[in-house]
C-alpha cells in the first residue's frame, strides 16, 4: 500500500515520498492530523522510493519515524489511548487470574480494537512484522481494506490476533466481551475449533423454536433449583431436546457444534469475569429476555443453549473442560453427569410436561413472529425469483454479518440484511438490505434494480461493491455477473 506524504508536512524531503508498505494511512479516509518528526527506514518488505532512489531491504540505513495521530474515536486521541491501555490491564488480569486452570492455557494473547469506519487499529502488543507504530504504550495502525472487521479472529503481519469491533459501555460487558474472542483465538490450540458453515436453519421453524424454548425454560429452572428437583428438569429439558431432534432428523450435529463454538467462549467470559458463584448464575440467568425475544435464533441460539448446559456441568463435575471434544454434545454430557436415564417413550413423555413449561406464552409469541416473518419472506422470494439481481460467485469468502437478523428462505438458503464480503473480485457491503447467501456458502446474490456502476464502485439500494482490478460487470437477461476482464 502506498503512504503518499506530502512536502507540506515533511519538509525534509521534497517533492514527495513514497512509502511502499503493507499499512495504509489514507489522512482523507479519517479525520486524523500526522505530525511526522523523523522517518525511519529499515528492513522493510517492500522497497522505499526516495526521489526516485530505490532502497532495498539489505540498505540498513535508519531514520527515526513518530507519527501522531489525532482519530476521530468518539474520545480524543490521548483519553482513548488510554482507556483501552487500562481495558488492556483490566482484562490481562482477568485472564492471569485463572492463569490456565479453567482449560489448561492462559487466554491473555495479542488483541487489537479497531473502528469500523477509520479501520484504525490500538492493540495490545507490537505485530511479527513490527508494523504497528508504538504510541502511549499501545500500537496503532490501519486495517487493511481486505480485512473485515468484526468480533472475531484474524492473522494479521505475521500475528494471529484477537479482534474487537465495538467496545460496550458496561465494564462487564466490556470484559466479557474481550474474554470471549480471546477464547476464540485459544480454541484451535485446545482442539475445541469448530467454527465452519452452520446449517441450522431449522430452528427458524415456528415449532423447532417452540422446543428450543421449552428446553431453555426447563435448563433454566433446573439453575434456579437443586437436588433432585434439578435432575427432574434437566431431564425435562433433555426430553425437549430429543423431541425437537427427532421431529428435525439430522440436525443433531451442526447444533452440537454450534453450542461448543459459542457456548463455551460465553460460558468461559462469564465465568472468569463473574465476581463470586452467585453473581455467575445471576448474569447467566438475566441473559434469558435477550434471547427469548431474538427474530432469529439460526446464529444465536448456541450462545444460551451452550452456556446453560456448560454452567450444569460446572455444578456436577469440576474439570469437565480436560475431557471435553469438539464432537461432543453438551445435553449427553450433563445427562451422563446427572445419572439420568431418558424415558423410552420421548413422545409421551413431551406430551405429559409440555405444559409445566409456559407453552401457551411461548407458542402465542411464536405465531405473532411467524405472521410479520411471512410477509417479509414472500417480499424477499418476489425479489430473489423474478427481479433483477447480481450473483457473485464464492470462492474464497470471508465473511462478516450480524448473527440476529438472519432470515431462513425455502430452500434458497438464507437472508443476510446485514454482511460484508470480501473475495478474490473484490467487497460488497450490504446494509439494512437483503443479500441471499447460499447454504454451502459458495454463491451471494443480491437485487441489482437500477444499479448504477462508476468505474469499479457498482451501487444499489442498500449496497455497494468495490471491484478489484481485472474484473468486469456484465448482464445476461435479468442476472449480473462478474467475469475477468479480457487481457
């Protein structure tokens, strides 16, 4: 990427120079003031052009570089420094606390905060290719372009990061928060990775949520007890569970896999960040509205469900987390742990304690969802089968959206009204709008009516793509695609 700094603000060199480097400071992206004192140049990875002089990578050669940045953050430059360096601190000791005995490794590792619209970056630590600029004990710099930015994890200059994406106000949710993607970052090195594709779309069905539900109800019950009273809703719960399977054959994997990739970084934020063993299981407990009131439960539901029966093996067995696979299903496990022998007959049984379980409440909130999610489905089946859209091929995606707006469609696939894409033909950004992203993930299609294209930036109601050079936009009928331009 290319530094352009003017001689107004560098006057020892002249007329310009250009710094060939894998950060990018664009100053007319961000409201950012630089003031450059020295530069320094040395064991770059790219050559550095000086008045036309090429200095390679074996020229050692150093000047000194400081660079200030003044970002608009929402706080000033300094307080935000900061703030995020105390963040930093707060939660380092969160994590040296446990210090491994919760999985067997410590979590604290490199995390960077960065802002979604100047892409800049305060991290924690210096990156492998020492291109972050150290600044009031934190290092900032600039997100790539190609990088999305979401709460996740991310390999960045020979780094593999914790990433954060927005910070919350509430100082728990804000330790949380950073406990739940750094487990993220720990969880291939425990063997616990299962982050792939999801399917779970059938929990967008109005009777799959019902059951859903009605385990969630009798999980929680069983927190809220103890002894025997426990085991019998744990048992309850596990009948939802089995039921709901059985009504929606196969879908008894990707859940699985799906409450260890979510549930487990919730449960171990919780945990750690939780004052004593009574503020635990009040904080897991208030949870309950938030997801009980979700549209959409297809990316979500494993957040709750995962931590809920997480939190039971806690009560029954310490150390759980030593013998734990990334195979495993956390209903079995708290059955195991419980002693508890399933009735043979899971039918009769759902039929006999349906009702303990506020299953007319659920079932009305259900419906009324269903009505407005129907007629916002027949809007999105008029729009993705008869009207004009773009279609983009997947070939290397990755991927950022909000997990509680999803939208199940038939057997299309699923409705992001919310995502950013990037791949080998460049970034799309939809928002508020309606991309429709295939099960297998290979292909986004996205309504193109009255799209209006401008060099390699290609607008539409609700998204915009940026095109990498080389690729074309062409229309055969109603359908855009994009193709390699003809060299």
């Amino acid at each position: 990427m290319v530094i352009l700094i003017k001689e107004a603000i560098l006057g020892i060199f002249a007329p310009e120079v250009e710094l060939l480097t894998d950060i990018k400071l664009q100053a007319n992206k961000i409201e950012t003031s630089i003031m450059i004192s020295f530069i320094k140049i040395g064991a770059m990875s790219k050559p550095v052009i000086i008045k036309n002089q090429v200095i390679m990578r074996t020229f050692y050669s150093f000047l000194i570089v400081f660079v200030f940045y003044q970002v608009a953050f929402g706080q000033d430059d300094i307080s935000q420094k900061e703030f995020l360096k105390r963040t930093f601190k707060d939660v380092a000791a969160i994590c040296n606390a446990d210090d491994g005995n919760l999985w067997g490794k410590n979590l604290w590792g490199p995390i960077m905060v960065v802002d979604r619209e100047t892409r800049f970056i305060i991290a924690n630590q210096q990156d492998k290719d020492s291109i972050l600029v150290e600044k009031d004990g934190v290092y900032c710099g600039y997100l790539p372009d190609n990088n999305i930015i979401s709460n996740s994890t991310i390999d960045f200059n020979g780094t593999f990061w914790t990433i954060v994406a927005y910070m919350p106000e509430d100082e728990f949710e804000r330790n949380t928060l950073f406990v739940h993607e750094l487990f993220h970052r720990l969880q291939p090195e425990i063997g616990l990775d299962s982050n792939f594709g999801y399917d779970n779309s059938h929990l967008d069905n109005m009777q799959a949520r019902i059951y859903l539900k009605l385990e969630w109800s009798a999980l929680e019950d069983a927190i809220k007890q103890s002894g025997e009273k426990r085991v019998a809703s744990i048992e309850d719960a596990l009948v939802f569970r089995n039921y709901r399977r059985e009504m929606f054959p196969a879908c008894d994997t990707m859940e699985n896999k799906f409450e260890l990739h979510e549930g487990l970084p919730e449960y171990t934020a919780y945990k750690l960040c939780a004052s004593n063993d009574v503020d635990f299981k009040n904080r897991l407990l208030s949870k309950s509205e938030k997801y009980w009131q979700q549209e959409s439960l297809v990316r979500s539901f494993g957040y709750y469900s995962g931590f809920l029966y997480a939190y039971l093996l806690d009560q029954a067995h310490a150390n759980w987390q030593y013998q734990l696979k990334n195979n495993d299903d956390l209903g079995q496990l708290v059955q195991i742990a419980y002693n508890i022998e399933m009735p043979k007959d899971i039918c009769a049984t759902f039929e006999i304690i349906k009702h303990n379980y506020s299953l007319s409440e659920i079932s009305d909130f259900e419906q009324k969802l269903k009505l407005g999610k129907d007629s916002i489905l027949e809007k999105y089946r008029q729009i993705f089968n008869n009207d004009t859209v773009l279609i983009l091929n997947l070939t290397k995606p990755n991927v950022g959206f909000n997990p509680n707006t999803l939208q199940p469609i038939d057997t299309l696939g699923t409705i992001y009204p919310f995502i950013i894409i990037t791949d080998t033909w460049g970034r799309l950004e939809v928002d508020n709008g309606g991309c429709l992203l295939s099960k297998d993930w290979r292909k986004a299609t996205i309504p193109a009516v009255n799209i209006n294209a401008d060099g390699n930036i290609i607008k539409c109601n609700n998204w915009t793509l940026k095109l990498e050079d080389g690729w074309d936009l062409i229309k055969t009928g109603k359908t855009y695609f994009l193709i390699r331009s003809e060299e």
